[in-house]
C-alpha cells in the first residue's frame, strides 16, 4: 500500500480558483466556463459523492467531452477517490469488464448512458457555491486514476497511477525550470480521456491559471485543429504523430504564430515531418516526449532543434531524449555497438513508475534491479533503445509484437484472441504495418475462408476502436518459419 499522499490537483487548482475566478478556465462546445463556475460544479458533484457514496472509492466517468466530465474527474480526485475513465465509443463488452476488474459499481456521466447493471449518476445540471467550509481530502491511499491498456493475455490490464506519481510529474512541468506556463496560457485538449496525456492537456492549465479548449468530437475532428488553433490563439498543443501525418498535406498553408509549446508523445516521430511542421509554428518550442502509461503519461523529453535532430535521430526517428529528474533506466540483455554506445531493452524506475498492475497481473514486466546500491524495481517497457554519446536515448523499436496506433498501445494478443472468437478459425495474427509517413496500421491474417465486413461489424462488439484492424486478409494457409511458427516477415508481402 502506498504512503499518504496529497492530490496534485488540491492546493494548485483551489489556488487558482481564488486568484483567477473571473478568468475562463475551460471551453467546452457550449460555453466558456470561469474558474469560479468551474469550482462550483466540482463542488456540487463532491456533494453528491460524499453524501450518498461516502465509501466507493473507484468511481467511474463517461467521457462526454464537457464541463462535467472534467469537473467529475476533479471531484473524484478531491474526494481522494479514484476515477476509472469509461470510453463512450468502447463496446459495452469491454466496459462491463473494465468495470468488473475495477470494482466500479458507480458511473458518472453528464447524459444517459448504459452499462450492464452499473449505477449511473447525471451530472447535467449539478451546480453548488462554495463555502468556506470547503475542505477536500489532503492525502489519500488511494489511486488517482486507474487506466486499462491492451492486454497480451486477451483482457485490458489495469494501471494505477497513484498521486505521488502525478506530483512527481506535474513538479517537473511545472517546477522544473525547463516549460513555463501561466494564467495567459490556452491549451488544446484533442485527447480521449481513456488516453491518459489528456491529463497534461486538460491540467496543467487549471494548475497554472490557464484556460483549455475542447476539440469537438465529430468525423475527421483532425481537421478542426488548425481553426481552433487560429481563432483561439493556442498557445501549447500537444498531439500524436499520427495527428501531425493527417495534417501534413496542408502545411503550407498552415501558420500559428500564438503557439509557445508543440509537444508530441505516444508514437514514434518522423524528423522530417518536424521539419515541415516547424515552419508552420515559428515561435514554438517542440519537444517530442515518451513514456508508457506505466510511467504517468510521459517521463522523458527531446528539446527539438532542427540542426541537431538529423545527429540524434536513429533512421529518421526523433530522438526520445533524456528522463526526467527521479527517473532512472538499466538496459536489459544490453550490448555495445560503437565506442560509448549501448543499446538494449529499456527499463524504468523512479519516482514516477508503478510497482505492479492492478491485481498484480503480469507480474513479469516488472524486475528487481540493484542501482547506486539500492534495491529498485523496474518497469520493463519492451522498448528497444540506444543510449547516444550525449545521452539521449534513440527508439529502435519493440522487443515482441505490440503495436502503438494513433497513441494507443495495442497487443496483437488481444485481437487475435477476439478473432478466433468471431471467426471459428484457430490461426490468426495480427500486426502493425507502417506507412510511408510513418503512421501504424493494424492488419489482420486469418486462415481460411471468410468475410472481412461482418468480422469487422462483430469486432465493433468486442474491441475498443484502436483495436479494429483496418483491414483483414485471408489466406488458405498462413506461412510458416523453418521453427513452425508464422512467418511474419513473409505475411508483410501480403499488406
């Protein structure tokens, strides 16, 4: 069990309701909302929760992309609970197991949403003053938030992020000396919050004073990015590169001379995509970040700089650049490739690394490593990387099969898992395929005979959206290695 420890979100976020009440501190698609109006939904909902749940700790909340999911979320923090994210787009399959697994018996949500026999609580309309009595829960031993990722064994795993990780991170965003952000600041936030960088961009500005936009969800919301951008004056964006490859093709056009911060994360980043972005965002600091959930959002940056990039990049990839202060790397199975070269598997502990899964699953991930003479247990990313001659740490790619698409971590496991089930056929693989910008798609292999569109439509049922293959091809006989295994290298003639 972790020590006490006080929520990030407590001290910061109540001091700038009582230094910037009057100033907007979230736009949703129906208003702009005041710090003030803000606390006081959050303080209507903590009502809520405290009076008749006082002793559920795992709530869950339906992402509506509102003010009442982020001020749900806020609640739950300061009640000193824990907020279990529950996708709207996810199959209700899913949601039920997630809810399961978390023992959420509790769900809130701003409209009406069904799952299973789970207890929905409406959040539209919850309002409140704050008094002065207005106390929340300094310390809490409970998680922060709990986030499921795709699973090797066919189930999400859960991943508790506990709040001495959040201080740790927001101490470094917002201590370190290295960003500065402040009440003037307007952030973009495009993320799902299922996607667990939604974080930095929905609280980092109302830790700050700040003020953040939501994207509106619609078809092709990508494409909403560069007008927010203008008619708002964003000032710090944050987005997957997979986002940056969408909007690629019109960057010549694009210009965004409000933009301080372009932060990047959750894929692998193309060096020359960065290069025609930065002609788009003159005055804009880019930094690309890394880091697995399990590492609370991201625990590395690359401060980039178009003479060096090219030095630091491995076959075009951004470097993943340094780690942040309190987090320390072993590389396991390591070798030297070149004077003051080493590469391996990279391995992570620190003060904002995880100890275990939720229900300690897969245990083997993590491993008890001596460093500086102290016993430490580490997180075992699966990432292959390369540690340069000025430090900065180089991606090279995976040690197994997982697949990172549109920032989403997806293991092939868990869709094949689902394949045999909807298809009846015993042998399915599944993989990541790249693109020539550098984007992954998730491509299927099925042996036999059958059709594409109705295994997809029962996929829908099972899997969350960044699991659905885009595309699934069949072959009578799926090839195979001279070890018996699925020859993977030959399926990729194939795609």
């Amino acid at each position: 069990m972790p020590n006490e420890t006080s929520a990030p979100y407590t001290l910061r976020f109540l001091n700038a309701c009582r230094s910037f009440g009057d100033r907007p501190a979230l736009v949703d698609a129906v208003k702009s909302y005041s710090y003030s109006e803000l606390k006081g939904i959050v303080s209507g909902i903590m009502n809520l929760l405290t009076e008749r749940f006082p002793d559920e700790t795992m709530i869950g909340v339906v992402d509506q992309n509102d003010v009442y999911t982020y001020a749900s979320i806020l609640a739950i923090n300061l009640c000193g609970k824990t907020h279990v994210p529950f996708n709207i787009r996810y199959p209700e399959e899913k949601l039920v197991v997630i809810a399961e697994k978390a023992s959420v018996r509790i769900i809130l949500s701003s409209y009406a949403f069904q799952c299973g026999n789970l207890h929905i609580l409406l959040t539209l309309g919850i309002t409140g003053g704050i008094s002065e009595d207005f106390v929340p829960v300094k310390k809490s031993v409970n998680p922060a938030y709990l986030l499921f990722t795709s699973g090797s064994t066919g189930e999400p795993k859960g991943v508790p992020i506990y709040n001495h990780h959040l201080n740790a991170f927001f101490d470094f965003f917002l201590d370190g000396g290295v960003f500065y952000f402040d009440e003037k600041d307007r952030f973009l936030q495009v993320y799902e919050t299922s996607f667990d960088v939604s974080v930095f961009s929905a609280f980092t500005p109302l830790l700050s004073g700040g003020c953040f936009y939501l994207l509106p969800r619609k078809t092709f919301a990508y494409l909403e990015i560069p007008k927010i951008l203008s008619s708002c004056e964003i000032t710090v964006l944050s987005m997957v590169p997979s986002m940056l490859h969408f909007l690629s093709p019109y960057f010549k056009q694009l210009r965004f001379e409000k933009l301080r911060y372009s932060f990047f994360s959750g894929d692998k980043l193309l060096n020359s995509l960065l290069q025609d972005w930065s002609t788009c965002v003159p005055h804009s600091v880019i930094v690309n970040c890394y880091g697995p959930t399990e590492t609370t959002i991201v625990c590395s940056h690359y401060l980039w700089d178009a003479q060096k990039a090219v030095k630091d990049s491995f076959e075009g990839i951004v470097s993943i650049g340094k780690l942040f202060p309190g987090t320390n790397y072993v590389l396991r199975n390591a070798k030297e490739i070149g004077p003051g070269l080493l590469e391996g598997e990279l391995c992570l502990c620190g003060q904002q690394v995880i100890d275990a899964y939720l229900n300690k699953e897969n245990s083997e991930k993590f491993m008890e490593w001596t460093l500086d003479g102290k016993e430490c247990r580490f997180y075992c990313t699966g990432d292959r990387v390369r540690v340069n001659t000025e430090g900065n740490l180089l991606f090279l790619g995976r040690t197994d099969h997982q697949i990172k698409a549109g920032g989403y971590r997806v293991e092939p496991a868990e869709i094949e898992t689902a394949l045999r089930q909807v298809s009846g056929n015993s042998l399915c693989v599944v993989m990541g395929v790249d693109s020539l910008q550098g984007s992954t798609q998730v491509v299927a292999f099925v042996e036999g005979k059958g059709d594409e569109t109705e295994l997809i439509r029962k996929l829908r049922k099972k899997l969350p959206p960044h699991c659905i293959p885009s595309r699934i091809t069949f072959l009578d006989q799926l090839p195979l290695n001279i070890n018996g295994k699925v020859d993977r290298r030959e399926l990729c003639k194939f795609v």
